[in-house]
C-alpha cells in the first residue's frame, strides 16, 4: 500500500513502474508485465458486456477462442464476478465495475498490479469487496505482487506492507502497524 500527500508522486511512480511514463533518471527493475488500474472505471470498462470487456484486452495476443474463454472464467472467478459474465456492464454497481476492470487487466496474466486510487469512489462496502479480492488475487496467484495507492487508512488491514511517500520519495516503509505508528506520529488520524 502507497500512502502520501497530493502530489508526493505516488502516481508518478506507478506510472514509472507501470512503464506508462519513462523516468528522467534512474534505473528501474520490476517484475513484468504489470498492468494498471485506474481511479474511475467508467476510463477502464468499455464493453457492452462483462465478458467482453475481460476479453478486450487479450485481442492483442494470438489465442484460440477456447483459452480466451479460459482466462476470461478464471479472471472473473478471482474477482468473484463468475456468474456476472453476461451481465451488461452499464448495470454493474462501481465496486463490481472496478473488478470488472481488475479482471480485464488480471486476464493478460500481469506480475505487477498496480491499483491507484481505485476505492475513492466507492462506499464503504464496495471498497472493502475490491481489497478482498485484491487479496485473493495476491493468496492464490503468488507469482502477483498488488501495489495500490489510497488516501484511506483503514485499507492498511489489507495489506501485507505500506510505504509513505513525501516530496518524490519513499521516507518509510513498515508494517502495516509500524505504519499505523508512523502515520499517528505525523499526527494523522490513523
Ligand atoms: N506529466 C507531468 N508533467 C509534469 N509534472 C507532473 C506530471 N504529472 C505529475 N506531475 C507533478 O508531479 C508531482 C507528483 O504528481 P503525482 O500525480 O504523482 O502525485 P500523487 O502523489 O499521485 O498526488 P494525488 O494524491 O493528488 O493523486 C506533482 O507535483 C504533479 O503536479
Ligand atoms: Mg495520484
């Protein structure tokens, strides 16, 4: 979990990580592929149909149909939106759209996921739902590794570690109740 204020440049790193933006300076070494999810899933999810939106982005490698279904189901089961395939998209709820948008990026079989912001515009319940299923996602496929940015401290019970972000920098790394200590030192009401 990466934690930090406006502008601390918790995007811009995932956005480095994710190769969607070239550091000025530096090198960089991650397990790739990565694949990102963003703020609004409205951005992500544009197919008519879940199914089809999973699929989407598997258009772009040579795969018979049959695996195409295959990574679809077991994306969607990671997501716990199996029974969802034929849903139309536009009746879906935002924390099963942001799924949607999880399982579409889980289906290219990425290393990296990388997740900003993704809870903002979510209740309580949806929010909670897709940290779950994060969890999920980095318990049965530990080749995985989440990283997500959030403003909400409450999400530290999901995680397995948190960093703190200042300035263009990591200025602390814990556990998540090491971080609950720092954070509560910077006066923060964790
Ligand atoms: N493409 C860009 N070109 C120049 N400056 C940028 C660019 N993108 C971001 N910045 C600047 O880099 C800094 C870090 O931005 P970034 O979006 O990474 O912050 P953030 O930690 O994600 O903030 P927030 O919590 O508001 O989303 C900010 O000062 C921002 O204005
Ligand atoms: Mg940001």
């Amino acid at each position: 979990m990466l934690l930090g204020p406006n502008g601390c440049g918790k995007s811009t790193l995932l956005k480095v990580l994710g190769g969607l933006l070239e550091p000025d300076s530096g090198l960089l070494d991650t397990d790739q592929p990565s694949g990102f999810v963003f703020q609004n899933p409205d951005h992500q999810v544009v197919m008519p149909t879940v199914a089809a939106d999973v699929a989407f982005g598997l258009g772009r490698y040579k795969m018979r149909e049959a695996q195409v279904s295959e990574a679809v189901r077991s994306s969607l089961r990671l997501v716990n939106l199996e029974d969802f395939m034929y849903r139309a998209t536009h009746t879906l709820s935002g924390g099963q759209r942001q799924r949607v948008a999880i399982a579409g990026v889980l289906a290219e079989n990425p290393k990296l996921l990388l997740l900003d912001e993704l809870t903002t515009f979510l209740d309580r319940e949806d929010q909670f739902g897709v940290l779950e299923v994060v969890r999920n996602i980095a318990s049965e496929r530990r080749d995985v590794t989440a990283i997500w940015v959030t403003h909400r401290f409450e999400e530290l019970q999901f995680a397995d570690a948190a960093s703190y972000m200042e300035d263009g920098r990591v200025v602390f790394t814990g556990t998540p109740e090491e971080t609950k200590a720092y954070m509560r030192g910077l006066g923060a009401p964790v």
